[in-house]
C-alpha cells in the first residue's frame, strides 16, 4: 500500500529531503525525485540498496556502514572498504593492552 501525498503539498517546498532520504518507507518518492536526494542520508536508508547500486558515485562510504543491508556494496566494492578502514584507523583512540585510553602528556 502506498500513501498519495494531497495535492496541496510541494513536493520540492514542504517535505524535508534530508530526513525523507533517511525514511526506509519514503523509497518511492525518492526514486521519483532523484534529483533532490539527500544522498548522505540515503547512504543509511536500509531499503535504498538497490538506488545506491545504481548511482555508486553518490554513496556516503561511511554512513553506508550504518546500514544493515549494505554488505553487498562493501563485497563489491573492496577498494572502498579499504580507504574507508585506513580514514577510520586514524580516528580511533589509543589504548593500551589493558583497554585504558591512553593520555597525551
């Protein structure tokens, strides 16, 4: 079943496409509006993998690895994990062996 917006509705001027492209259920009013996507958050949308598929220059890599189904993506895209896994070493905090996060002096 899917939902008619009301005529007096703009699509462009009312909805909020950032959050819309976050909304698992909104898929077919995003891929009638491609245009105005929030790819960002679309990267997350765990029923979007099929639009990410298609349009891959437009994937958010590390938002991607907020979404579920999203796993298919990284196996075919392995020189994408790779760059993602490097940027994100380098934000992890240092911590000894004992598992304390260990302090600049």
């Amino acid at each position: 079943m899917f939902l008619k917006l009301r005529e007096w509705i703009s699509i462009v001027e009312k909805l909020c496409w950032e959050m819309l492209s976050l909304n698992p259920n909104a898929i077919h009013l995003l891929e009638a509006n491609l245009d105005i996507i929030c790819w960002y958050q679309l990267s997350k949308n765990s029923n979007a993998i099929h639009l990410l598929e298609k349009y891959p220059e437009y994937i958010d890599w590390e938002k991607l690895s907020d979404n579920p189904n999203a796993m298919s993506l990284f196996e075919t895209n392995p020189d994408m994990t790779t760059s993602l896994s490097k940027r994100l070493i380098g934000l992890r905090m240092p911590v000894s062996r004992s598992g304390s996060i260990i302090q600049d002096s």
